[in-house]
C-alpha cells in the first residue's frame, strides 16, 4: 500500500458483503464500503464523509450535520449514520487505538444538540454495541460542556451501564488520547491513557455480546463545522497495524557492465533440483507489557495470539505523545513457559518497570497453544472440576449465593472466563458455586 494519503471511495460494494458474514440483517444496510488493510472495512451510511489512509494513520473527516451511533438520537435516520472502519472478530480480545482532534464543541444545531467524538466500537447488532471514545457535547437543558468518563454499553434500545461524566477540560488532556477495550468472555474492560504508557481503567462489567462481534473506530459529530479525527497505534490482539514500504527499484549504476558469461555451461544431474530464490521473509512485532522485573529478568504478558523463539530481539520502551517511541531498554527472550515470555535485560538507559511497553521482533513466530473452555454452569463442583481438568486448566471454586429452591449446593452458577472462550493451557478458571440454601425460619 502506497505512503500517499488514498482517499477511499465510498461509493463501492457492500450490500451482500456484511449479510453474508452472519452479521445481523441491521448492519447490511450499509452499502458504501472499501477495505483498508489492518483497520477493516468503511462503512459511511451517509455517503458524505472522507476516509483516508496513509503510513499506519486513519483519518476520517465528517461534514457539518449530525453523524451519530446512538439508539437514542430523536432523529431516526441519524441513529447509525456515524462513519467507521471495523472488523469482524471471534472470541477474546484486546484493541487499542491512539486518537486526536480538535475538541472544541461549536455553536449547536438548530436542534441544540453539539457534540464531537471518536474511538473505538464493537458491535454486534444496532441492538447491542459498546463504545470507547473521546467525546465530548453540550448538555441539551443547561447548556454546558461535558465530557463522557466511561464506555457506553446499549443493549435493546436500554442503556445499561452506568455513565460517568466530567466537566469539558478535567478529564481529558491535549489533543490526544489513547483509547483499550479488551474482552474476557462476557466481560468487557476499558481503559484510558493520556501518554500511552501509564493506563487508567474506567469500567469493567459483563455485557451479552455474541461471540463474533464487529471491532474498529468511529467518529461522531454533530456541529455545525467540519469534523476531523486522527487514528494512529491500532493493535489488535497485540499487533500494530503498519504500512508496508513499497518496493525500491533498484538502479542500475551507469556503465555498469554485466559479468561475462562462460561459454558453457556443465550439465546439473538429472536428479538435482535447482535452489529456489531466497525470498526475504518480514519480521513480526509482538507486542505487551512488562509483568515484573527481577534484576535483569522481565515478564512479559502479551494478548498476541503469537509467541517468539527463545533468542528473539525485546525492546522495552514508553510512548511519548507528538514523539513516539523512546526506548528503555534492550534484550532478549530466555524462555517461554506456556503463554509466559521472560526476558534478559542486556542494556537500558533507564530504569525497566512493570506496566512498560514490549516490543519483541520475532522472525518466526508460533501460533500460542490454546484450549476452549468448557461450560460449567449447572455442574456440580466435582464434575466442573474433571472437566476443567481434561480440558488442561486449573479451577478455582468460590462460594457465593446460598442455593435457590430446586437448585443444589456446590452447583455451579457463573464462571469465567465464559464457556467457548480461549485459554492458555494451565490458565486458572473462576468457578462461583452454590452455597448450602437458607434454612427456613421456625414457625411461631
């Protein structure tokens, strides 16, 4: 993909393309859309939004009106017209996403509504979705400028988390924002971060999402100015999306004479095969966080569905906003016991601590070892436990409510991670059961 910024017709396919993914008959009214390596495909209900892509930046620049993704909004064809680009995922993950923008809210529209936002979404449906993002609007009655501290979670028309909110300038700081879903099971955790390496989480609950879910960023507006957003740092599952550099053709230096030939050639026998061209293979960047340091020995903890080889080149770093990257330290992966990376601090200039970035180059990397979890609800311990144990994972029982009438105690009523969910092989399993039922007061 070119370094130039390619504006991304959105006047091309879609229709089919989304029913026939299983998505929900909602989401195929799209029909505008183009695919954008590494981010996904655009969807822009409206047609009149800008989508642009170039060296791992996506930027996305709404026109004055009203673009939102919000069951609630009064105007029914503006609920989900907001422009995103998104991916159809399965199962566990975590996304992130750097975002920046000019947040300062305009004078309302006539119907007094003024808001700005972009982030991040997963969906399964307009019916259920759950949003991260940067947003800001201007209270309908009193007129004041706010600024959302917590995800949106709608399901069926009925929002069902509890919102946290600040005052425009008290929460969020400069034009940038990094922006972290990760899903565990049924549960969904979100975090913030205003310099990319030291995190705050902002909510964690359990939502009814189906398994595969749509994931990727949006932008939401409604001004009476134009509306731009920045996407930068998008890793899913631990990896970065980048742009690949183009081929260089390489020239050939002038006067350059071609090494002469021999006149003949001896002939190869009949059973050797010619060596293939070598063919460059790139490198993947794995990427997590340091877990603990002993001395010159770190954990990493990574969500990347791969692992390195033992050798392979680690990088411990922070991201600086309007920099980058500034690296920490430097090394290399010792072992890998499990889904557990450790490390070996060779140089630093400064000091390694836990929460850090990781970014490990790994040449050939290995598909992480992982087991489905079994459904546990409604076994009784003993069983939940063989179970746990045949699949290759480690339970832990907790005692919780007493026993409901014609239900047992020691039964099992929640658990996570959530039945068909991945884990690593000797990955621990909570398992709520059943305590032993009230007994019934006496009889007077």
């Amino acid at each position: 993909m070119s370094h130039r910024a390619r504006p991304y017709s959105l006047w091309t396919i879609l229709g089919s393309l989304l029913l026939a993914s299983g998505f929900s008959a909602v989401h195929a009214d799209y029909v505008r859309a183009a695919n954008i390596q590494g981010w996904g495909t655009t969807v822009d209900p409206d047609g009149d939004c800008q989508i642009t892509e170039s060296a791992g930046k996506l930027t996305i620049k709404l026109p004055t009106g009203e673009h939102d993704f919000f069951m609630g909004n009064p105007t029914p064809d503006k609920r989900f017209n907001a422009p995103r680009v998104w991916q159809r995922v399965e199962g566990d993950f975590t996304v992130q996403v750097k975002v920046s923008a000019d947040w300062t809210l305009t004078p309302p529209l006539a119907n007094g509504r003024s808001f700005r936002g972009a982030g991040l979404v997963v969906s399964d449906s307009e019916k259920q979705y759950y949003r991260l993002e940067r947003v800001y609007f201007r209270h309908l009655n009193a007129g004041t400028h706010h600024c959302l501290t917590t995800p949106t979670y709608d399901l069926n028309e009925r929002r069902v988390n509890k919102m946290g909110m600040a005052g425009a300038t008290e929460f969020f700081k400069g034009r940038s924002t990094w922006l972290r879903i990760e899903r565990r099971g049924q549960q969904f955790i979100s975090s913030i971060s205003h310099d990319g390496s030291s995190w705050q989480q902002t909510a964690a609950f359990n939502t009814g999402m189906h398994r595969t879910v749509h994931v990727g960023v949006l932008a939401l507006s409604g001004s009476t100015q134009d509306f731009t957003a920045d996407f930068e740092d998008f890793r899913l599952n631990g990896k970065l999306v980048r742009t690949a550099q183009p081929p260089q053709a390489q020239p050939t230096p002038p006067n350059a004479t071609p090494p002469a030939q021999p006149q003949s050639q001896p002939t190869p026998p009949t059973n050797t095969q010619p060596t293939p061209p070598a063919t460059a293979q790139a490198a993947t960047e794995i990427e997590g966080k340091v877990a603990s340091v002993a001395d010159k020995t770190i954990t990493v903890e990574t969500t990347s569905d791969l692992l390195p080889a033992i050798g392979d080149k680690l990088t411990v770093f922070v991201e600086i906003p309007g920099v980058g990257r500034a690296s920490v330290a430097s090394g290399k992966v010792t072992s890998i016991d499990g889904g557990a990376i450790r490390g070996q601090i060779e140089s630093s200039s400064g000091t390694v601590k836990p929460g850090q970035l990781v970014a490990v180059v790994a040449p050939n990397p290995t598909k992480r070892n992982v087991v489905k979890v079994p459904s546990l609800i409604g076994k009784n311990a003993t069983d939940a436990k063989k179970l746990l144990g045949a699949a290759g994972l480690t339970a832990e029982f907790k005692i919780g409510s007493p026993a409901p009438p014609g239900a047992s105690a020691y039964t099992v009523y929640l658990q996570a991670p959530a039945a068909n969910s991945t884990a690593a092989p000797g990955d621990k399993v909570d398992v709520m059961i059943y305590a032993e039922p009230k007994e019934e007061a006496a009889a007077e």
